[in-house]
C-alpha cells in the first residue's frame, strides 16, 4: 500500500439506494472529503484521529442505521450459512472472553458471518515490509464465541536497536461489512465498507469483525528490524497478542 493516504474516512461500494436518500448531499460531500492537503507521510497521526473520529461518529449515527436495516432484511436468505460458531481450540483468555481472533490478509473479503479454521486460529505473528515513508497494513479478526462488548485492537511502538516507530505511527480501524443483493444478479453478495476509528466495538454471536492495523513508517525511520505487539483487548483485558514484525528498508 502506497504512503499516499489522505486523512479522513472514504466509503467503499455503498450502494446509494440505501444510504444517502436521508443525507443532504452537500453535507455528505463535505462529511467525506479529506480535510487538508495530501502529503507523503503525516507525522502525527493522532491528527488523522480525530478527523477520523468525527466523520466515524456522523457515519455511525446518520448512515449506518440504514446500511445494518437493510442488510438485516437479507439475513433470512442465507440462513445456511450464518449463524455457525468456531467449535475448535482456543486460549483460556479468548473462552474467558467469549472471542477467537486470527489474522487475515489486508485484500481478502471477510463476510460477518465467517468462521475461522483452526490452522488460521493457531497463527500468531504477521510479517512485513516498506521503504521509509511508506504505509503498510495488516489485518486482526475477531469472531465472536457468544455476545460481547467493547472489542478494540491496538498496536504499540515498533522497536529495533536503531529505532523506534511510535504507537502514533500506527493505526487500527474498523472494516465492516454488510449484506447486500445486487440489482439482476438474483444472488446474495457481501461487502466491506469504511475504516472506522472505534474505541470499541460491540458483537453478536457467531459474527466476525475485521481491524485493519496500519503502520506508517516514517520517513526518517531507520533500516533495520523492527517489532511489536498487535493487542486484542475485550471490555479493556488483553485477549490475544500477535507479534508484528517489521522490515524497514533503506530507501524512499
């Protein structure tokens, strides 16, 4: 992924039909545009944050109502394949918390009804690369065993013996996704939409989330081997952790 982000939330393949007949179009204009120019690297991305966080907060409450209403609506036509719910393995913590996480590639296609296998359950480590000033993301998902409350994913500093690559550096938003029927193709399909910058989330039974965690590396970053700790937390305790390693290179 290249390092040319702009700041602010994007919609992708939101079908109008279902969500912008209640929004003026002005304000959803102005709502979804990136606020500030384009640059190649933003220092401070608690600054993306809370832009991020305001346009979450519009979208949540004037857009996504409609989305999750008619997404409910198709539920009954696919009743073969929702509901189901991981049986395998898992650590005291995730049954104590009532989630299974697992990691996910950034362009694979999650339907909320997944259920994750085994061999994905048991992997613990993601492993990447970019060039100083380049952003590079990966992917956590979260299946929930039983109801539950505030699930968030976070990531903390990348360290190396060279540096350092602050926790504001790195970003974790939410993916959701939702069911949708496209017009003539008589079949039902699935889509995953937006980043949101949630503190927390709440899940149903036998639904599966997507966090897509984003390192920036900055452009001063040295080369070098960096490591972390991607954290999946429940109602503020640590469920799961995955070691993030990262290969910064030596050029732009």
């Amino acid at each position: 992924m290249s390092s040319a982000h702009k700041i602010g939330v994007k919609v992708l393949l939101i079908p109008a039909s279902a969500l912008w007949f209640s929004i003026p179009a002005q304000a959803a204009e102005k709502v979804w545009q990136a606020v500030g120019p384009a640059t190649s690297f933003v220092a401070d991305w608690s600054k993306a944050d809370r832009t991020d966080a305001e346009a979450t907060a519009y979208f949540l409450k004037h857009v996504w109502p409609a989305v999750e209403k008619a997404s409910k609506a198709l539920h009954g036509k696919i009743t073969a394949q929702t509901g189901k719910v991981y049986a395998g393995p898992v650590s005291s913590e995730e049954s104590s918390a009532g989630v299974v996480c697992f990691p996910l590639r950034v362009e694979q296609l999650l339907p909320w009804y997944a259920v994750p296998t085994e061999a994905q359950v048991n992997q613990r480590e993601f492993s990447i690369f970019a060039a100083q000033g380049q952003s590079e993301p990966v992917a956590v998902a979260v299946h929930a065993l039983r109801d539950v409350k505030d699930v968030s994913v976070t990531c903390g500093p990348l360290r190396s013996s060279v540096g350092v690559i602050p926790a504001s550096a790195v970003t974790s938003r939410l993916s959701l996704s939702y069911t949708m029927e496209p017009r003539g193709r008589g079949k039902i399909a699935t889509r995953q939409m937006l980043l949101l910058n949630v503190a927390g989330w709440g899940m149903p039974k036998a639904h599966t989330y997507e966090w897509v965690v984003d390192v920036h590396v900055p452009t001063d970053a040295k080369p070098g081997q960096y490591s972390g700790q991607i954290v999946v937390q429940v109602a503020g305790k640590t469920v799961t952790e995955f070691e993030l390693a990262l290969e910064v290179l030596g050029f732009r």
